[in-house]
C-alpha cells in the first residue's frame, strides 16, 4: 500500500494569525463573545488560513460517486441502478447539491470514482479503478491497489478543484449502499455495535435496520475487524466505499494544501475518522457542517471531537449539509473583517 503521501504531515494553523484574531475580536463594535459560535469560527478560519481577514467566498464542491457490492444483501431501499441515474441528475442540475451550488454561486465538481456506470458520463470526471466494490459481507470490499487509486482520486480532484487557490472546499458523496459501508468503518473503528451506527439511510424501516447491523456484524467478524483496535485504511479496504476512499485522500490532500474541508454529515464523518486516524495532524482542517440523522453520526462527532454548525434533522449527503452551513461561515468571516473597531468608529470600549 502506497501510504506514504497519506501519512505526510500537514501544516500546523498559524498561532499567530490565530493570536491576532482573538486580538480584533476583542477590539470589535460589541460585546465580546456575543457572537458567540460566530466569533470561534472567524478566529480558527483566520489561523487555517493565516491570515488577518478570512475567507469562505471560493468555494468548489467535490462530490465523489461509487457504488457498493453490499447492496445484494438488500441493505437499501434503492436499487444501485439509482446511483449511476443519480450521476446524469448531478449533472444536469436537478439534485439538491446543484440546486445549493448555484444558488450559492459555487462550481460543482462530480467525479466518479466507482460507480457501476459502464461509459463516462457527460459533466462527470470518471477516475475509477473498478465498477463498483465487493461484496463485503464474503470478501474484502477493495484489494489494495484498489485503495491506492480510490485515495489518489481524491487527491487528484483536490488538484483540480482548488487550484490557482481556494479559500474552503465541500466534500460530498453519493452512493447506494454507503450508509452501510460508513457504518461498518464506524464500528471497526470504534469498537461499537453496528446497531447502535445503522440508521434509515435510503429509508428503511426497523427491520431493515436490523438486517443491515446484522450483515455489519457478520462481515466485522468475517473480517476479524470485531478483535480490538483495527488499522484504518485495512478497515477502509475491508468494508469501506471507493467513494468514501477517495473522500478520505480528498480531505488529507486539501489540508496538506492548507485548504480547510467543510465536513458533511454521517458518511463524510466515517471518512474522517478513517482521515484523522490515518494522519492526525489533518485533524484541524476539518470543519463539521451539521450533525446528521443517521443514528451514528453523534457518536463519530463525539470520536472527532466536533461541534458541527447546524443541527437540521438532514440525512441525504451529497454534500447538502456542509452547502447550507456555508453562508454562516461566510458570514462569521465577513463579520471579522468588516466591523469596525471601537478606535475607529469612536466608541467608547469596555470598562477595564
């Protein structure tokens, strides 16, 4: 396995820029901390981006696209056909992550990294090594040259989405399937029952929640992934996505970039931990969007030791998540950089 530029250190956030920061919030036109959130926000994208007014105006949206093996053990409401079908509605601008970006004036950049679409699809990059995963319920779902080419992906797309520079990127993900998968690497990675991880995902109902944990658990054992701590890109390779693969090098290539990840919810949330694990020291450039309905997402923001912004009871991905918490984002920098300070505007300061 070719980990060596997965492993490679990212920048640590500038101290100073962080210091200077907390210095101007304590200068601006009201209270300090009323703000609140707002305010945290401001300073930690200041010290990412080491800087003294920070940004979240160049935006692009990664969205990474497989499918998965495991869905012949019925664990979706959708059939895979969706996924692919999914691709031309990216494209076309009828999904709710195109709808996001163009409200929002961000490029959309969708790239298929797995799915089971026989011919390149027109607006999509196609940058796969296979036609979807294995099923992991009797088989290791990616060999490890699989891995590599799913992780480079990644990389790849960071590359060309965020060059000459961005000032933040979204990551976001489609795949029928990949609530199974994200709830797999979960519980490996965290040594938690699958039933407390499945959620409804596509839309099952409890007895199709308990199916789904049933085939998580099985295939842990199957795997040896059910014995204690486990390394996580063999957890990735095991039961994990090409897609959630190429979320992972996406998010270790952006921050050895220096360009913070705005984090989606339950699925981009199972690629991070798989991230941080594998290079801790990408941890601060990830930037939680919301917490998730998917049962398990409160756990893998609890392992992360995330405060997401929004808490919108979504579930649908795509990135959607991580599009709606961006104005907040936008607007905690814009108001950093544009209020004025009590010197300048002639008022009169705290008491000491």
């Amino acid at each position: 396995m070719d980990e060596a530029w997965i492993k490679a250190a990212c920048p640590e956030p500038s101290a100073q820029h962080r210091g200077a920061a907390e210095e101007r919030q304590k200068l601006l036109t009201k209270p300090l901390g009323s703000l609140g959130v707002l305010e945290e926000l401001a300073v930690r994208v200041a010290a990412l981006q080491a800087t003294d007014r920070p940004r979240a105006e160049v935006t692009p949206i990664v969205l990474f696209a497989g499918d998965h093996g495991i869905t012949a053990q019925g664990v979706s409401a959708y059939p895979s056909a969706v996924t692919v079908e999914m691709l031309r509605n990216f494209a076309a601008g009828g999904a709710a992550i195109a709808v996001l970006a163009r409200e929002l004036g961000l490029s959309l950049h969708v790239v298929d990294v797995g799915t089971l679409a026989e011919e390149p699809v027109a607006g999509v990059v196609t940058d796969k090594p296979r036609r979807g995963t294995r099923d992991f319920s009797d088989t290791p779902a990616m060999t490890t040259a699989d891995l590599d080419f799913a992780l480079a992906a990644g990389q790849r797309a960071i590359k060309r989405a965020v060059e000459p520079k961005a000032d933040i990127v979204i990551l976001g993900e489609m795949g029928i399937g990949n609530t199974t998968a994200a709830a797999a690497i979960a519980a490996a990675l965290l040594g938690a029952r699958a039933i407390d991880l499945v959620g409804a995902g596509t839309g099952l109902n409890a007895a199709g929640m308990s199916r789904k944990a049933r085939v998580i658990e099985s295939a842990l054992s199957l795997h040896g992934l059910d014995e204690g701590p486990a390394e996580p890109l063999t957890v990735l390779a095991s039961v994990g996505g090409l897609e959630i693969a190429a979320l992972v090098g996406a998010m270790i290539a952006a921050a050895q970039a220096r360009v913070p990840v705005l984090v989606d919810g339950f699925i981009a949330s199972s690629a991070a931990l798989v991230a941080v694990r594998a290079n801790p020291s990408c941890a601060p450039w990830l930037i939680y969007s919301h917490r998730s309905m998917e049962r398990g997402h409160a756990l893998l923001l609890d392992a992360l030791g995330a405060a997401p912004i929004l808490d919108l009871k979504l579930r649908l991905g795509e990135g959607s998540g991580a599009a709606l918490a961006l104005p907040i984002l936008r607007l905690a920098c814009a108001l950093h950089a544009g209020m004025a300070t009590f010197p300048e505007a002639g008022i009169s300061g705290p008491a000491a």
